[in-house]
C-alpha cells in the first residue's frame, strides 16, 4: 500500500509538472531521497512567484516524507519529523533565490545536502 500512494504522489506531481513546463525531479544521492525543485520559470519578485515556490517545496516535502498511512501515532510522529528535517533543508536555499543570490533549484532532502 506504501509503494502505491508514493507511486500516486509522485505520478501527480510529474503531471503537474509536465503541465506547467517545470518539476519536481525524484533523484537519489547517497541512499536517501532527494527531491529537486525548479522554478527557473518563476518571478521570485513577486508574491504569485514566491508563493509558487512554496507551493512546490511542500509538495516536494510530502514526496520525500509520504509513509503513505500514517495511522500509527509513532509514524506519525516520524513523519513530522521527517517534515521538520525536509522544511529545515529547503528554507535557507528558498530564501536564497528569493534573494537573488541563488539560481537553478531547491533541493528538498532528509539528509543534509
């Protein structure tokens, strides 16, 4: 059941990217998930751009944190964890681009970059 509703996840992202001409790409570095965020096609300048950004960050947030069902209140507790750990990672990077002093992509990870 896990492997299907990370399968679904990431199948929805793909074609949201597929529609918008940008993506979240699944990669694997060092044996734990990476995701990679693009928003080349994005004006971080204005509010519609960033809230963009942060739209796909979080998407990319419940792709490499997604435990599928997380009934059990010990997964849920990991999963937000794994949340607070992905979130940690990509904020410094977001607020970079914003900044202008950063280009390319946001790499959404548990594991540091």
């Amino acid at each position: 059941m896990r492997v299907r509703n990370a399968f679904l996840a990431l199948a929805a992202i793909v074609a949201a990217s597929a529609t918008t001409g940008v993506g979240v790409s699944p990669a694997f570095a060092r044996g734990a998930e990476v995701v990679t965020v693009g928003y080349g096609d994005l004006n971080l300048a204005s509010a519609a751009g960033r809230r963009a950004l942060d739209n796909r960050i979080e998407a990319a947030v419940d792709l490499v944190c997604s435990d599928g069902d997380s009934a059990e209140l010990r997964a849920y507790a990991l999963q937000r964890a794994c949340r607070v750990e992905a979130t940690a990672t990509a904020v410094p990077q977001r607020d970079a681009a914003i900044g202008g002093q950063r280009r390319g992509s946001v790499r959404v990870s548990v594991a540091a970059n």
